[in-house]
C-alpha cells in the first residue's frame, strides 16, 4: 500500500484490491458496533456510514466497467 498527499486535505491510495477490501472490512466492523453503542457520537458514525456507501457505490462502478 502507499499513500501519496495531492493536495491539502487530499491523499491517493495506491492498494491491492485484497488491501482495500480489509480497511472496508474493518471500516463495517467499526460501523456496526457503533451502531450498538448508544454513547457512540452520531457525527462520525454518519461520516463513516457516507464513507462506506461512497465505497460501496465507487466499487459498484468499477466493477461494472463505468471507471
């Protein structure tokens, strides 16, 4: 894996997709106990719920050919 700044605020991964595939699945894990806690804060639970559709969706596309 390598991580590379393009801008302020802006990273580029470069990963495998078994790589990619293990922080999305930490990601779900992370998401789904945060769910069951009711002291977890509801920001970054919607931000990583975002995250994660955002992936799912740019996933989708690359597997459909559309990038």
């Amino acid at each position: 894996m390598r991580i590379t700044g393009a801008r302020p605020n802006v990273v580029v991964v470069t990963a495998t997709r078994a790589e990619l595939a293990t922080l999305a699945a930490g990601a779900r894990m992370a998401l789904d106990l945060m769910h069951r806690d009711p002291t977890a804060p509801a920001g970054p639970r919607a931000a990583l719920a975002r995250t994660l559709c955002d992936y799912e969706a740019a996933i989708g596309r690359l597997t459909k050919g559309e990038v």
